[in-house]
C-alpha cells in the first residue's frame, strides 16, 4: 500500500471528512464502547498510509488551558482514515496527561487533525545549523536519543510563541532530556510538515488552520 507523499493532495473535503470521522469515532466509543468500521467509501487518498494526530480542544477555556487530548501516529504505519481513527480514541481516553473526555463534554470540545509527511532526519556538521533547517510555522521535530522520544506538531511553537531556539529546546524537554539536548552527541532530529483541519466550534464548520494566521478559534 503506498504511503501519502504529498500533503498539498489534500483539500477541504478530504479534511471535512478526517474530523468528522474522528469526531463519529470518538462519540461511538465513548457511548457504546464500539470502534467504528473503517468507512470504504472515501476517497483513495485517504486510504494511503500518512502519519496523523488527532488533537482534541475545549472550546469553553482560554486556548492555552485548552487542550484535552493529543496523540496520533507520527509515521505511515495506518491508512489515513483508520489511523484518524485510531488516533481519535486514543487522544479521547489514554492521553496520560488528561482524564478520559465524557460523551457530554463532546459537545464544548473541537476536533483538530493533524496530517503529517513523512519524518526526515536532519543531517548536520555542527548543532547550530539545527536553528537554521527547523522553520517555525513549517516544520515539527521528532528529538530522539536512545529511548528517549519527543514529538512536537508544527501548531505548537505558532501557539505558544516560541522562536526555533525555544522550539528544539522544548523538543528536547518533551522526550525527557535536557533543553539543550540537540549539542550531545547520538541525538537524532527530525522534522516533518503537516496540513491541518479543525473545527471551529464543536460539530460547527471546518477549516484549513494557517499556521501563521492561527488564533483561537
């Protein structure tokens, strides 16, 4: 099965039908324990493997005590659809961070997926020419060093206002490691792109999020 190698494929009704599956996968579950069956009528490229999150968000909270529930599948392992699937129930009842979202709580949360190319590690002489090949606004990061792993979306150094230095650095935080984590020897970065649809209100419509023009819904 080939894997998704273009994001710019993606449009508005591909993302229309992600979160809205995400959002159909998550309330079947939460109401009736049930995973929903893979849908087949969908369009072909959402049945190529990509890497995807699903992001889920209180709608009702300031943007930065928003988030609910993030996890996803940051390599092509799934075709798209079921790994939105997968990813969806997921964010809704095993982030670690969180308790499990309710089914009534559904209605002040917003559904947010995230698609994403396939990680490249960056190749580098020194560490500084990291703060050169991460483009804030562009790019996400995978850290990893031995078993240490951290991911960040491309959304997150746009949201919280970090520059490429506090980006890599919160990377590093995020898999357990030190902020400056990238100088050591062994570390191992990678960046990916993602396309993103999000609704902006619970079940209300759903965009294409800019990343440099993203605020709160």
């Amino acid at each position: 099965m080939s894997y998704l190698e273009n994001l710019d494929e993606l449009n508005l009704e591909h993302g229309e039908i992600l979160v809205k599956t995400a959002r159909e996968a998550i309330e079947k579950y939460l109401a009736k324990n049930e995973i929903i069956p893979v849908p087949e009528n969908v369009p072909d490229i959402l049945k190529r493997r990509a890497g995807v999150f699903v992001t889920l968000r209180r709608h009702d909270l300031p943007h930065d005590k928003s988030l609910r529930g993030c996890i996803g599948y940051p390599y092509p392992v799934y075709p798209l659809i079921e790994g939105t699937i997968r990813a969806a129930i997921a964010a809704a009842t095993e982030d670690p961070r969180f308790r499990p979202v309710t089914l009534d709580e559904m209605n002040k949360i917003v559904v947010e997926v995230t698609v994403l190319s396939k990680p490249q590690p960056l190749v580098v002489s020194s560490p500084a020419e990291y703060l050169e090949k991460v483009k804030v606004g562009k790019h996400g990061i995978i850290v990893e060093y031995a078993y240490y792993s951290g991911l960040l979306l491309p959304q997150v150094p746009i949201e919280e206002g970090r520059d490429v230095e506090e980006f890599l650095s919160y990377g590093c935080l995020k898999a357990g490691l030190p902020p400056d984590c990238r100088t050591r020897e062994g570390v191992k970065i990678s960046i990916f792109e993602g396309v993103i649809f999000a609704e902006k209100e619970p079940r209300g419509e759903i965009i294409k999020v800019e990343l440099k023009k993203r605020s709160h819904f």
